[in-house]
C-alpha cells in the first residue's frame, strides 16, 4: 500500500477514534492509543516504520510553536517562578527518579538509557488537560502555572534527553558537572537562535500582506527554527519555543485579521492532524515492540509498567507540595498569596504525559539499548497517565471546589469592563467626527449604532443579571436577521444572479458578523435551541437548491 493512502487511511481512522472518545466522555488520546494498537491487529495492514529523527523534526516544531504563541506573556512572567520550578525542578527530578527505579527494576540498562527513560516521560502535555480545564473555571494562577509549565518543560525534558541520548549510544555516563553546563549551552544556542529565526520571520511578514503567505510563513518559521538550532548542534526545541513567544505579542499587530482568523483555523487542524498521528502510530508499533520484548513474560513487563507509572506519579507529587511551600518561606516581592493546598492537589494531579513524549519515544535510535523496552514503558507511563488522571480530573477540581463559579451574566467582569471601553473609545471616535464638514453626516448615520452598543456593554458591566435577558434577546434578533440575509443570498446564487466568488465573499461577510455577534452577546445554545439551529441549516439547503 503506498505511503499516501496509510496517512490518509490513518486520519480517516483518526476521525472516528476522534467522535467515539468525545461520546464517551474520554481523553481521545486513549482511544487512538489504543485504536492504533487496534488497527496493528487486522490482517494485512502495513508495517508502518518511522525515521527517529524525521518524527521528530516533523512532529514537534508545529506543535510547540502553537502553544508557546498562545501562552500570555504577561501571566507568563508574574508566574515565572512557580512555572521554572515545575518545568524544570520537576522534570530534572522526574527524570532521575524514573532513571534510579527503571535501573533498578532493570539492572542490565545503562544509567544513561535509564535517564532517557526518565527524560522521555517527565514533561506533563498541557493539550491533554485542556479539555477538561476549558470546561471549568479555574483560578487564573493555576491555569497560567500550568500552561507554562507544559512550554518550558518540554524544552528542559528535551535538552535532557538529547544530552542522555548521546552519552548512551557513546557508551559513557553523563556527568553531574558537565552535564549542567553542557545543558545550560544548549538552551542559551537555542534562545539565541530562536530570537534570530523571529526577527527574520517578523520582518518578512510586515511586508507580505497576504493571508495565505502569512500562515505559511508561519509554519516555515517553526521547522526553520528547529532545524537551524539542531544543525548548530543546541536545543532546536527552546529556538522553537522562543520563536513562538517572540510570534505571540507580534501576531495581534502585524497580522491581518484575515490572517489571524484563517491561522487560527489551519493551525487548529494541523495541531489535530499531528496530534492524533503521534498516538495512533505508536498503537501501531506497540504490537512490533511487545513481540521483541516478548521473551520477559507478561507479569514482568505488568510488573516493570506499574512500578514506572507509579513512580512517575507519585515523583510529581513530592515535588509539587515542597515546591509550594516555598512561598510560605520565603517572601515574595510582588505581595502574592502562596498557593492552597487543594491548588498544588490539582497541579500535581494534572500530569498527564502526552504527544512529545511518545514523539521523542518514537525517535530513539533503532540500535539504542534496551529501546523497545524503553518504548513500552513510556507508553504505559503515558497511557496509566491519561487514564487515571485525564478521566478523573475534572471530578478532583469538583470535589475540592477549586473551579470558579460562573457568573449569572456569562460574561466575566473583566472582560465585560474591556468591551464597555473599546465600545466607549470606538463611540468617542465617532462622535469626533460629526463635526468634520466631509465625513460629518456619514458619521451621523452610524453614532446610533455606536451609542447603543456602548449603552449595552454600560449595562452589561453595571447589572449583569438584567443584561442577560437583553444580550439573549439582542443575539435572537440578530441571529434572525443574519439568517434572512442568508436565505437572500443562497436564494440569488440558486436563480444564477449571483456568481460563486460573490457568494463566497459575501457568505464569508455574514460568517465573521455571526461570529462577532456570539462572541460579543455569547452562544448560550440550550439543546432545544440547536434542534431549531438544525432545522434552519435544513431550510437554508432548500433555498440553495442542495435538498
């Protein structure tokens, strides 16, 4: 079978693992992990084997430069301490906790292939806790701590990694001294090369004013990155990650909207695509991997998978609660209050390993030694991680009664002030202009518009439980009247008195109003309410001829 259909085959396949752990209320990774492992037990299907250092390079720049752009720089930098001391605190001490267990466990495995194991499964993946932290409202401090962390540590756990990897297939140990500094060159050649990648990349992209250029410029920047910092033999990762935070601020004044808005929709499918490629092809290679190791019996590779899931789990948890004590010790300038014990419960609880480590599993060179074993390992660590964790998180943040409770106005009030001042600054521009002898009566025209928007958001922010009833019924009467306009539109391109490019861009005008308006007023949809979305999609093909 060629190359092209597996991957196709492998995202169609993606979909469907994708629908099924959504109905089932479960982390989708597991169920592709486990889908893969599925697929490699059906008759006929193709080997599929992946250069280690291809999957790398392929896999991870886009992934790390899409969080590391939507990172807050600002929450970032209040945090920095917390977020250094978990990303790389934590990981430098998950990895030689898993190294110290995985040597003892397995006495003939060199210290330094050990430490890879240790590298491999010490960062924690923040996408796979993002589905349960969007759907609560946690302190900001914890899901800023958190997010961090998942950027840092990547590249620590990486850099780590890199320097095991090489003393192993050498054949010597790392050392404690040479290794720290060997480790801080590594990540200052890779800032240093990151920043150089993102001035390049900043500077094209104020000259390019094309969306599609723009996205692709994009990714380019994220692969250049990577590469330039690997072939200057220092961490590609952190030039990644430094690149993207570099990107971040920039992309809200440099980019178009239009850029911005189509970014955010291919960078959503790519990160999906990549995502869901990573577990199912380790699924697929885990039952290649299980028949080597085969000759250890299946009560010592239980045996082995337990002690190493247990031992990262529990090394999270000796560190998280010292490192939240630390506060308590010792000052703290900006006057912040130490995180609660139930805060540090849920941080050390959301460690769930996930895409870069089953990337960098899946890079060890094919002659590293004991690699298969390491892999299964890794893999177990992972999916015990999903399992445990990523199904009971969200019922830890509810029965320890961090989350947030919801506001009855559904907008929270900070954001709510900073709609009633960019309505206010936007009136007042408007108002500005009535006087201008040319643009005076055209601005007349529109004030109204202005001062009710602004009267709302006043409202809004004012008394949010009656705003709710008046944002309802603002968002009924405009999805309406989007609505009639859509049937008028479908309705002149079905007679031919409107071409297809002209439908495109106006039925994209209609889309971005719509989107504004939910944004705006909110998408409070109840289940009755989707049903009657439904039926107009349904009317809409009825105009449009498609029914």
């Amino acid at each position: 079978m060629a190359f092209t259909e597996i991957v196709l085959l492998l995202i169609a396949a993606c979909i469907g693992f994708a629908v099924l752990a959504r109905r089932l209320g479960v982390p989708y990774a597991v169920i592709l992990v486990l889908g893969g492992m599925a697929l490699a037990l059906v008759p006929d299907v193709p080997v599929v084997r992946l250069d280690p250092e291809f999957a790398l390079a392929f896999f991870l720049p886009p992934l790390l430069q899409a969080s590391a752009v939507r990172t807050d720089w600002r929450a970032f930098r209040s945090n920095l301490r917390p977020i250094l001391l978990l990303a790389v605190g934590a990981v430098i001490f998950t990895a030689f906790c898993i190294g110290a267990v995985a040597r003892w466990l397995v006495p003939e495995m060199p210290w330094a292939a050990a430490l890879t194991l240790g590298a491999i499964v010490a960062p924690p993946d923040a996408v796979a806790a993002a589905a349960v932290l969007q759907r609560l409202r946690l302190p900001r401090r914890i899901v800023s701590v958190l997010e961090g962390e998942s950027l840092i540590n990547d590249a620590s756990a990486l850099v780590l990694y890199k320097l095991a990897v090489g003393a192993a297939m050498a054949g010597g140990t790392l050392a404690a001294g040479g290794g720290v500094l060997t480790f801080l060159a590594l990540a200052a050649g890779g800032v240093a090369i990151g920043w150089a990648v993102a001035q390049v990349t900043l500077f094209v992209l104020h000259r390019l004013n094309d969306v599609m250029l723009e996205t692709t410029t994009g990714f380019l920047a994220a692969y250049a990155a990577y590469l330039a910092g690997e072939a200057a033999g220092v961490s590609g990762v952190l030039a990644v990650v430094t690149a993207g935070l570099l990107f971040g601020p920039a992309q809200h004044t440099l980019m178009s909207p239009q850029a911005r808005l189509a970014g955010t929709a291919v960078w959503g499918f790519v990160e999906f695509i990549l995502n869901s490629l990573v577990f199912v092809l380790i699924g697929l290679q885990l039952n290649q991997v299980l028949a080597r190791i085969g000759d250890r019996g299946a009560a010592e590779l239980a045996w082995l998978a337990g002690v190493i899931s247990a031992t990262l789990i529990l090394s999270r948890f000796l560190w998280v609660f010292p490192a939240s004590w630390l506060p308590r010790i010792t000052a703290t300038k900006d006057g912040a209050l130490p995180p609660t014990g139930r805060e540090a419960t849920i941080v050390a609880w959301a460690g769930m390993r996930g895409v870069v480590s089953l990337a960098t599993a899946l890079a060890l060179p094919m002659d590293f030694p004991q690699r298969d074993l390491i892999v299964f390992l890794a893999f177990c660590a992972i999916l015990a991680t999903l399992v445990l964790q990523g199904t009971t998180l969200e019922w830890l943040i509810k029965t320890l009664k961090v989350a947030l409770p919801h506001h009855d106005g559904g907008i929270d009030p900070t954001e709510a002030e900073a709609r009633r001042a960019m309505a206010q600054a936007a009136l007042a521009e408007v108002e500005r202009r009535l006087d201008d002898p040319l643009e005076g009566a055209i601005a007349a025209d529109m004030v109204a518009e202005f001062r009710d928007r602004a009267g709302h958001l006043h409202r809004t922010a004012a008394n949010r439980g009656a705003a709710a009833a008046e944002r309802a019924a603002r968002r009924r009467i405009r999805l309406a009247a989007l609505e009639a306009a859509r049937r008028s539109l479908l309705f002149h391109h079905a007679t031919g008195a409107l071409d297809s490019e002209g439908l495109a861009r106006l039925e994209r005008a209609l889309d971005l109003e719509e989107q504004r308006i939910r944004q705006v007023l909110g998408d409070e949809r109840t289940a009755a309410q989707k049903a009657a979305d439904a039926m107009r999609r349904r009317s809409l093909l009825q105009v449009s001829g498609h029914a």
